[in-house]
C-alpha cells in the first residue's frame, strides 16, 4: 500500500512525487473541514491501516459483528 499526498488541478487529483502504474485502483481521502467527518491525523492513519486489512482480506462477516454484539447486550 501506497499512501500519497496531492491537490487537484483541472479537475483532476496530481500527486506530490508519488507515481501509480496506469490503471491502479486507488482510495481518496479528501480533507475538508466545511462537510462531513474531519479525522485528526491518528485517526486517519487508523483509518488507513484498517483499509490495508480489508485489501489483504482481513475482515470479519456482518453475522460475526452483530453475534458478537448481541452476546454482549444478550
């Protein structure tokens, strides 16, 4: 996993010396403080780790999360 910063120019994202073969499939992580969720930089790096365990098939089932849940307020 890659982790770039950029801005976007033309409509387009240009990354600050990072370089993806053509046709990488990428994530984007826009920061804006007027709309939705802002994350502080921990948070983000969290959120990153957690998007590179899903890449590598890390995950637990929907079933597993709410087994789980319902055990604890069961």
């Amino acid at each position: 996993m890659k982790i770039a910063t950029g801005k976007v120019v033309g409509g387009k994202v240009v990354l600050d010396g990072a370089t993806f073969e053509e046709g990488a499939s990428v994530t984007v992580l826009a920061r804006d403080e007027d709309e939705g969720v802002t994350l502080t930089p921990e948070e983000e790096a969290e959120l990153l780790l957690a998007i590179a365990e899903t890449d590598r098939g890390e995950t637990v089932s929907a079933e597993e999360v709410l087994a789980k849940l319902a055990r604890r307020h069961g």
